[in-house]
C-alpha cells in the first residue's frame, strides 16, 4: 500500500513541476507565502498515522466513557447518601436528644454556680459586716475604758504596787523567738 501511495505522489509531483509552457521546472512555486509547509503532502508513514490517530480517538473515546460512567456512579451514591432511611433517622434523634440532655445539664450547672456564687458573696458580705462591728466594738471599750481610772482602782481598792528593784528578774534570751520556761519563777 505504500508503494501505490508513493507512486501517486511522484506522479503528482511529476504534474506540479511542469508548467504552462511545458518546461519541466525543478522548482516549487509559491502557495500562500515563500515557505514550504510541509515537503511530503503524504508522509512514508501515513497508514501507521491514520492508525495512530483512530487509536488516539478510540482512548479518548473511552476516557470520555469512563468519565460518564464515573460521574454516573457519583450522582448516584449522592442520590443514595440522601435517602434517610429508619437507622438514620433513629441515630439523628438519639443524637438530638443527647445534644438536649447534655444542653439542659450544662444550663443547670451554671445556674447552681450563679447560685453559690451569689450565696459567697452574701456570706462575705456578711463576715465583713461582723469584722467592721467588732473593731467598733474594740474601739468602744477601748475608748470607754481609761487606764487611769483602772491604775487608781488596782491600786487603791485592790492593794496592789509596782515591783521594786528586787522583784524584777532579767532573764538572757539566745536570739530565739521565745522561752520556754522549766521551773517556777523566784519570787
């Protein structure tokens, strides 16, 4: 098949170079500008060309196929994902109702915090309510007692005096915080 094909195109050549006045011209002439396209209207290689090709389209048209058959696929298992059926139902209500138990639990916990919070505070209200009434007690008794009147009394009424020189007994502290004390202190 090749052969023939060849044959075909020398022939054709053959007829292209010869001209009007019948000179056998070696030359090409122009066709749409100075540049030759292509040198073989019909490769050597044609038949395994066109094979080529129609293998191409067949892959492409098989592409195109699968491509189909896959989108096919998809759309129906997006069509099969959306049909709720009665275990899905059941799980999306359990689900609902988990959801709610859990809200409800969530609201009452922060409710009893509100709660406790609201109860400290009154309970320090109130603790520092009692520690501003005793320190005016304090200052009261403090104020309404005058030392003098207590030295006077201890002194006139109940008998008792300053210590003298030899009464006072001077103890030697090792630079400790405190003293412990073992025996009776000497009159």
């Amino acid at each position: 098949m090749t052969e023939s094909n060849r044959a075909y195109r020398r022939t054709a050549y053959e007829n292209y170079n010869t001209n009007s006045y019948g000179r056998d011209d070696q030359r090409m002439t122009y066709i749409e500008g100075n540049a030759v396209r292509r040198m073989d209207a019909m490769p050597d290689d044609w038949e395994l060309e066109q094979k080529r090709q129609k293998e191409r389209e067949r892959r492409e048209l098989e592409e195109r196929q699968n491509a189909r058959r896959r989108r096919a696929i998809a759309r129906r298992n997006q069509d099969k994902a959306l049909i709720m059926n009665r275990g899905y139902v059941c799980f999306l209500t359990m689900a609902a109702i988990v959801t709610c138990i859990t809200a409800g639990v969530y609201i009452k916990l922060q409710s009893d915090i509100t709660i406790r919070l609201g109860h400290i505070a009154k309970l320090e209200a109130e603790v520092s309510q009692l520690k501003a009434d005793n320190d005016a007690t304090d200052k009261r008794l403090s104020t309404a007692i005058r030392m003098e009147d207590v030295k006077l009394k201890a002194v006139d009424e109940l008998g008792m005096a300053y210590p003298s020189e030899e009464q006072i007994v001077y103890y030697k502290i090792d630079h400790a915080d405190f003293m412990s004390q073992y025996g009776e202190i000497p009159q």
